[in-house]
C-alpha cells in the first residue's frame, strides 16, 4: 500500500516569521485596512506604512488597491515599481523586486510550498527576485527560488518555475521562452 500524506505530522517550527507576534498581530490588521482593501488609495502613504514595518521601498513605488503582502520586512522594492491591484506577495522568503518593475493585477509572487513527496508535508521555503525591468503580466505566478532577470516579462496566466532569462519573454505553465523583449528609445 502506498504512503499517505499526513497533515497531523507538519511541522514547521523551524520556520521564523521575522518578527514577534504582536508585530506580525498589528501588521495582518494593517495589512487588511491599508492593502488589501480600497481605503487607502495614496501610494505614498502605503510606501511609509512599508517602511515603518521594515520594508525597503524605493522612490515612486506604486502600490494599488488589494495588494497582499505576507511580512514587509522580508520585502525590498526598488524605484519607480509598479504593483497592481490583487498582486499577493507571499513572502515567507525574501522577496526582492528591482527598479522599474511591474506587477500587473493579480500577480503572485510565492516564496513557499510544500514538499509534497513527504508525508508531513513539509514547508519549503526559498527567496524569490525580480531583477530591474522585470515585468509580471496579470495573474501570472512566480514560485520560490526563481529569478526574473533583467527586463524579462511572464506573460499573462504563466507560470515561472525556473529563472528567466534577460529581455526574455515568457509564457506558459511552464513558462518557456517565446521572445526576445526589444525596447525601443521611443
């Protein structure tokens, strides 16, 4: 007979949060007020309360409504990001995002997962980075340990298993390189 998972079994009390329980408490109120909600429009604002909880956030970061961001102090935004309405960042893992990048609505960038070949099913956790220029179309999903390098793009609905290249287009699930990305001066 063949092995069964077993949740009973998962343990994850390896697994650090960052920050004690009344930070990670007061954040996951924050987080549902001021994110993942309509009720604060202004980016600016957004970029301050990101700050005080140990985010580094860059000038010009856009934030829209409904954004979800597991812990802003695994979490660094370069200059003039863009991150759309619905993006998830699951951030167990340090999330990296460059300069310039864009995160189109509903958007996952998911640092965990489970090990699904053991039986507790355990919590596997690894850093997730989108180089400068990178760009995630809406609804597309990063997994853990992947790198978007520079200026490469994850076409809508794909999925990034592996990392992608420079300037490369993406698309699929499993994303695969369809194109090279050329920027024209104009």
């Amino acid at each position: 007979m063949a092995n069964k998972v077993d949740l009973s079994k998962f343990n994850n009390n390896w697994f650090s949060k960052g920050r004690g329980r009344i930070i990670v408490g007061l954040w996951i109120i924050v987080n549902s007020i001021f994110f993942n909600s309509h009720f604060l429009p202004i980016s600016s604002l957004k970029r301050v309360i990101l700050k005080w909880f140990g985010a580094k956030i860059g000038k010009g970061v856009i934030i829209k409504p409904k954004v979800c961001i597991k812990y802003p102090w695994k979490l660094e935004i370069g200059a003039n990001t863009w991150i759309g309405e619905n993006v998830w960042i699951d951030n167990l893992d340090v999330v990296k995002i460059g300069s310039n990048c864009c995160l189109s609505q509903g958007a996952l960038l998911l640092s965990g997962n489970h090990n699904y070949k053991k039986k507790s099913f355990d919590l596997l956790v690894r850093p997730i980075t989108l180089e400068d220029g990178a760009w995630v179309g809406a609804r597309a999903i990063v997994v853990q340990g992947v790198t978007m390098k520079s200026h490469s793009i994850l076409a809508v609905n794909s999925v990034a298993t592996a990392n992608l290249e420079p300037y490369g287009i993406y698309q699929g699930n499993p994303a695969v390189k369809i194109r090279e990305r050329i920027i024209s001066e104009s």
